[in-house]
C-alpha cells in the first residue's frame, strides 16, 4: 500500500465514526422517547450535517489524500469538526433519571445552548473547504482559480447564508427554515454528483 492509501483508509475510519455517532445518538433518543421532548429543529439539522459527512467521504477525500499531506490533514479537519458538531447536537441521555415519571430533555433547549459553537463549526467546515479548492487550484495557474472555484457554485452561498443566519437567530421557525435550506443544498448536491 502506497501512503495515500494508508491516508484514504485512516480518513474512512474517522469519517464513519463520525457517521457512528449521529447513528448511535438517533438510538439513544429513540429508546428514551417517552423522556424527550421531540423538536423537528434539531433533528433536522443533524440530517444536514450527517449529510455533510456521508457526501465529504464519498466526493472529496481520494483527491484530497492523493494530493499532498497538508491537503489531506485539511480534508481529516472536516470530519473531525463534524464530529464535535454530533457530540453537542444532542443531549446526554446519561443524567435522566428514569425513576421520577415527570423528567424529561429538552432537546431544543440542548439545541439552541450549543447552536452558536454548533454553527461556527459549520461555517469553520466550508472555511477549510474554500481554503483547500483555493489552494489545490493556484499553485501553478493563478491566484484567483480556487476563489472562482468555489464561488460558482450556488450552494456554497446558499449553506454559508444559512448557517451565519442560523448563528444569530433563536426563534425556532426561522431555524427551521435554514435547517430546511440546507437540507435542500445537500440534496441538490448529492443530485448533480450523481449525474
């Protein structure tokens, strides 16, 4: 195995456990549903970035890791800060006491007192995606190619806006609203890469 192999497998292993987390969280609130109280915000939201994930492994990180190694410790950032993101997207079901019949977590509340680390991250995530388009397309054409890059495409746009308006905003229909927006970007992109 050359060493960009040994990179693409060491990139796989962190990638699914960051999905393992979203994975095993969805668990634990299932079986603790009768404790939890249910928003659409959160759950919605940690589909875009369990989205986020699957679409980085399955697009980006063979020609990140291929490469050169600051490129790909770059690409290995990513889904390390998503899985920061799964670790403060939801709440520990751990300190629920079962015994009292009337405990319950609030899940929105979880939400909404870790969104602002939650959605820096995010945007620190397309961040380190523009730096590294930049970066992998100027180092012998121009200066400006990764900026155009990364620019052309809409979504970008359309994930960036909605997450810096998701940092400041708190009322739930507005975060719905921007949870639905980038479900959308991922979709979409998740649609013109399979074509």
């Amino acid at each position: 195995m050359t060493p960009s192999d040994y990179l693409i497998t060491f990139y796989s292993v962190i990638a699914g456990l960051t999905a393992t987390i979203y994975i095993q969280k969805w668990g634990e609130l299932l079986q603790q549903r009768r404790y939890v109280l249910y928003v659409t915000v959160p759950l919605l939201w940690s589909f875009c970035f369990f989205n986020l994930v699957v679409y980085e492994w399955f697009t980006h990180f063979k020609w990140e890791a291929t490469t050169n190694s600051f490129m790909f410790l770059m690409a290995l950032s990513v889904p390390f800060l998503l899985y920061g993101i799964g670790m403060l997207l939801f709440p520990t079901t751990d300190m629920l006491d079962r015994k009292d019949k009337y405990a319950y977590l609030d899940y929105y509340e979880h939400f909404r007192q870790n969104k602002t680390w939650i959605m820096s991250f995010g945007l620190f995530i397309f961040a380190i995606k523009f730096f590294s388009a930049w970066f992998y397309n100027t180092e012998g054409i121009g200066f400006f190619d990764g900026l155009w890059q990364f620019l052309c495409f809409k979504r970008n746009y359309l994930a960036i806006v909605a997450l810096l308006i998701a940092l400041f905003t708190e009322h739930k229909g507005q975060m719905l609203v921007l949870g639905l927006v980038l479900f959308y970007v991922w979709l979409s992109t998740w649609a013109y890469v399979s074509i």
